[in-house]
C-alpha cells in the first residue's frame, strides 16, 4: 500500500490551550485510515472520536518532521503547544 496526499488538509493555530477540529476527509469523502501531521514547533496532538483535548503526555510532532498515524476511523484532531504557539498541519492520506 502506497500513501498519497490528494485531498486538501487543514491547519490548527496552537497556543496554551487545546485547539479541536475536525480530520479533513478523502477525495471520496471518507475519513482517512491515515493522517500526516507537521509542526512549526513542538506540539502534542491527540486523535479521537468527537470533540477532544490534547494535553501535554499526548503524541508530540516536533518542527521539520512529520507523524504519519492511523486513525482508526476516528473523526476529531486537538493539538497544543509545547513551549510556544505554531501550526500544527494535518494532512489525509489516500491509500492507493
């Protein structure tokens, strides 16, 4: 299986506190088996179904590298800044 990134994603402005939103969908409109996640800075983010809150134990994305993870059919991203605000970018990924 190859990963591919076709679909449009979204971006979250991180600072103290969590910031939600929904995982942007396929070219089919269906949520992603997979999602590529990149930082400006060092965020955590955490995946879920509804609405969530990223804390700081959660997965940490640090600036210049990239988290590819499953999603396990979950609909909701939250992400939150380490030490200072960025953007966190979450891609879907299309597995051709």
């Amino acid at each position: 299986m190859a990963l591919q990134i076709f679909a449009t994603g979204i971006n979250i402005t991180t600072g103290a506190d969590s910031v939600g939103a929904t995982i942007p969908l396929r070219l089919d409109g269906t949520v992603p088996l997979f999602i590529r996640i990149t930082a400006s800075v060092a965020a955590c983010v955490r995946v879920g179904l509804g609405a969530q809150t990223a804390v700081a134990t959660d997965a940490v994305v640090q600036p210049g590298q990239s988290l590819i993870i499953a999603t396990g059919k979950c609909t909701h991203i939250a992400a939150i800044q380490q030490a200072a605000a960025g953007t966190v970018q979450i891609s879907p990924c299309e597995d051709i």
